[in-house]
C-alpha cells in the first residue's frame, strides 16, 4: 500500500476517479469490483483521470496554503486559474462554458448565477476542515459555499463537508458519532442513514457520504458502497474516502480502517502537471498547516 493513500487530495482523487465511469450511469454498477478504473459510457474523460470534484478541491487548498485573503474574488479567480491552467471533462456543459468564456476572478462573481443548491459548494469544502476550530471552518466554508451555492441548502452542505473532514483532523470522536456532531454546528439529519439513488441535490451527496463513513471499516467497502448508492457517487466517493484520508493524514482513528485499496488503483491515478504526484505534495503542505493559526 502506497503512501499516498495516506494523504487526503490524493484520497479524494483516486475516489473521484474511480466514482467517474459510474457517475449517473446505473447500467455499470456490475464493474464495482475494484479491479479497475472503468470508462464511463457517455463522458470523455480517460479512467484514472480526476473530475471538477478534484480540481475545485485543489483551487481551495492552494489558497489555504498560500495563506491569500479567504474572499470572495481570490476564491473564484483559484477557481477560473485551476481550470484555465488544466481544462477538463467532469463540469456540467454551462459551467464548463461559463469557465472558459471568463478571464479572472472579478469576471467569474459579476457573471456567475449563485443561487444553486446542488453539490458544487460541498464537494470542494473538504480542505477548509483544516481550520483549527468549527467556527472557522463554518465561516470559511460558508464564504466559498455562497460564490456559486448562495441557497441555505447549498451552504448547508457545504458547512457539513467541510466539518467532516475537521472532525477527522483534529480527532473529535469515533466515526459513528460523526453525525451527531455535524448535527449540533449544522442544520440537517446528518446522522440519519441515507437510502436509494443520489440526486444531485448537495445535501444528498453530503448525507450519503456520511452514512458510507459511518457504517463503513475499510477503505474497499467504504469505496464500493458508495458507488453502490447510484448516481452522483463521484462526488459520494470523494468526500467519504477523504474523510478517512484526513483521518490517517492526521495520525488519527487508523484503528478504525482497514487500509485494503488496491494498490493499482493509486498508481492507476493520473499522473500530469498537477496528478498524483502534485496532489501529495500540496497535502503535505496542507497537513502542516494543523492547529496553527490561519486564515
């Protein structure tokens, strides 16, 4: 087992990764195995390639890392900066237009359409959990939410992803009082379990990540159960699996996860300008920012 599953951007793109050839597309559940990553039957994208789940996530932690002003024109130009620099096939058809058609952060915020309560604002939040108490990351993760998921809903979702990934970081308590815990910061059911197919509402994606954490003790099940929910299981995926990443990250929880991914699947990640390799290394720039003083 690679290192790199360790680390949790790398996590969350294997996961998102893997989640991509099943994303919407039901008729490819039987592939759920692990062997391999799978070609989705309608998307472009190669397998082993991350989608906008990924990219978003990435254009977040580098202004965390970078330690830039949390507002909202310097996250929106990391945004229009990390698709310009790396454009690719996961966006719905209008953003990717929309994406391609701007030039800077300014642009992005006086054309942008804000009020959508789907899961755009929760799948990249997972970074924000590295602020050192659950007031920042609510503040935080509720200015990146409201850029282009200014709804309750959408906030909503975003706020409990981003504390997920906090809870795991700084070692807050088991995994199966996660729930419980996103429930007393964050108005939701998080700790009812989710059933059925995955909508794209982002509150769906959140709750059924949670659920997958929650009843889940390996990273294989915990993998595989989320693409067996259906639907947006990309984004599922990416924020469960992260979440056990974070924990490990953090030298936490380990006793509570099998560590059994197949080691194909890491070295089956892309591996570009910005792929496996450039993922590990803004985690552990990430990583090194816990407990200290940011934002």
């Amino acid at each position: 087992m690679l290192l790199e599953l360790a680390m949790p951007s790398a996590g969350y793109a294997y996961a998102d990764a893997y989640g991509a050839g099943f994303e919407y597309a039901d008729e490819m559940i039987a592939n759920n195995d692990l062997s391999r990553y799978v070609q989705h039957p309608r998307f472009r994208l190669n397998p082993g390639s991350y989608t906008d789940d990924t990219q978003m996530s990435i254009a977040i932690a580098e202004v965390i890392v970078a330690q830039a002003p949390w507002t909202p024109e310097v996250l929106a130009d990391s945004f229009v900066t990390a698709f310009k620099r790396d454009q690719r096939e996961g966006y719905s058809r209008s953003f990717y237009h929309f994406l391609g058609e701007i030039q800077d952060g300014e642009e992005f915020l006086t054309k942008i359409n804000p009020d959508s309560d789907k899961s755009g604002g929760a799948m990249r939040a997972a970074p924000i959990g590295i602020y050192p108490t659950p007031e920042k990351v609510i503040e935080a993760a509720t200015i990146q939410a409201a850029i282009t998921h200014n709804t309750t809903d959408g906030i909503n979702a975003a706020v409990a992803a981003a504390l997920m990934s906090h809870y795991f970081i700084y070692r807050l308590g088991a995994k199966r009082k996660l729930g419980r815990f996103l429930e007393g910061y964050v108005s939701g059911e998080w700790n009812k379990p989710w059933e059925g197919k995955v909508k794209s509402k982002g509150w769906m994606s959140v709750r059924a990540a949670i659920t997958a954490v929650m009843r889940n003790d390996s990273m294989s099940e915990l993998l595989q159960d989320c693409i067996a929910f259906t639907g947006d299981v990309d984004t599922v995926a990416a924020m469960s699996t992260t979440g056990y990443a974070y924990a490990l990250a953090a030298g936490s929880c380990s006793e509570e996860i099998t560590q059994d991914i197949p080691n194909h699947l890491v070295t089956g990640l892309e591996n570009g300008a910005y792929g496996r390799d450039y993922l590990i290394e803004l985690d552990k720039q990430l990583m090194s920012l816990v407990g200290k003083k940011i934002g």
